[in-house]
C-alpha cells in the first residue's frame, strides 16, 4: 500500500482528479493520508476533506525557507503516515520550490505536473510562454522530482494542438482536461511498480 500526501496550493483540481481515482478505484493500492497546504484559504483544502474525507492539514511559511520550512513540511506528512519508505508525495499545484533536501528525503517518491510538454516552458505561465511562443502543440507533463525546477525524469506527457486565437486561458483550459487524465495515470503507475527509472529515462514496465 502506498501512502499518498498531496501539497497544493489552491484550487487542487489535479488532487481532485488523483483522489477521484483512489475513490473509485482506477487507482489501486494507494491510501490517501493527507492534503497540506501552504495557503490556508486553499480552495482544494475544502474538497479534500469535504468531497473525499481525506485530513488536511495547513503549514504556514511564516518567512521560513528552503529546508527550514520543507523539515515542516515533511514532518506533517510523516505524522499522517507519508513516510520515505512507502510514501508518495504528488505536488498538484503547490506555489513553493521545493528544497534538495526535501527531495533527498523523500528519494524518487515526489511527482509533479507541469501544464506544458518539458522542457519547454518551465517555470510560472507555461501556457502564456507557448501561446506568446506560437508552438503548435503543447500538453502537459507529470515527471519525477530532483534538484532543478521542472527538470526531473518525465514520466508521462499528453498533448493538445494550439488554436489560432487561442489565450493563455483557453489553452489552460484544454491542457487541465489532459492533466486530469495524466496525474491519475501516473499516480496508478507508481503505485503497480511500474516505473523504472534509469537516469533522465523513465521506463514504464
Ligand atoms: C496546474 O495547471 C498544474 O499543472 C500547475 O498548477 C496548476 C494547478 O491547478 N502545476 P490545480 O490546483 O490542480 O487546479
């Protein structure tokens, strides 16, 4: 069974869809443990606990960076059972960087998504960047964690094609469709085993 911690920051639609999976179970072998927060007026919190019943819990920055404030973080994911050794950690929207200690702790077992198809775009507005950019085809990213921003091994990617005329909020609107798809796919395939990762390459078995 693995144990799932997911950090948002707001709307948590992608945690939604993820927690929608385990519900109905897409997603087996997995035990929602916790949804933190860094903002306490997270739309997502309500969801969690509401919607699906699954505890959350706030850990304020309170000015406190890097590993000062991520020890917190993992300390509040550890008390619900998110553990190094059979934990999953999904940031689905979470507005912080994440510190190398962080990812050290928690080795191989943190995802993300990126709402463009890595690595292009990283960073704030990706689908700003690829419409002001004129790519033809953007999409979505879920990867594994490490050191660098939006820079670990991809686990998987979706597409969708750039409409003329399209904006930065139609095309986000079109990529969060493939996002609701790809989070929980991914999530799935942890979960199996599935994922063999070999340097920058993941293998999906
Ligand atoms: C998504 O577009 C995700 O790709 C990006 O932040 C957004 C979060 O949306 N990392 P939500 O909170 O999951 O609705």
């Amino acid at each position: 069974m693995i144990n799932l911690g997911i950090l948002i920051s707001g709307r948590g639609s992608n945690m939604d869809a993820i927690l929608a999976g385990v519900k109905s179970g897409i997603i087996p072998n997995v035990r929602p443990c916790v949804v933190v927060s860094n903002k306490p007026d997270a739309a997502g919190l309500d969801t969690a606990s509401k919607k699906y019943g699954v505890p959350t819990k706030v850990v304020l920055p309170d000015d406190l960076k890097g590993w000062d404030y991520d020890k917190k973080l993992a300390a509040a994911l550890e008390d619900s059972g998110v553990t190094p050794q059979d934990g999953l950690v999904c940031l689905a929207g979470f507005m912080r960087i994440i510190s190398p200690e962080f990812v050290r702790h928690y080795k191989m077992r943190i995802l993300n998504i990126h709402p463009a198809l890595l690595p292009s775009f990283p960073g704030l507005h990706a689908q700003r960047q690829a419409v002001d950019y004129g790519v033809k085809v953007s999409g979505c990213t879920v990867h594994f964690v490490d050191d660098g921003v939006d820079l670990g091994p991809v686990i998987l990617q979706k597409t969708v094609h750039v409409m003329d005329g399209d904006t930065e909020e139609t095309l986000a609107a079109r990529i969060l469709e493939k996002e609701h798809e790809a989070y929980p796919e991914a999530v799935k395939l942890f979960a199996q085993g599935r994922l063999k990762v070999e340097g920058r390459k993941v293998r999906i078995l």
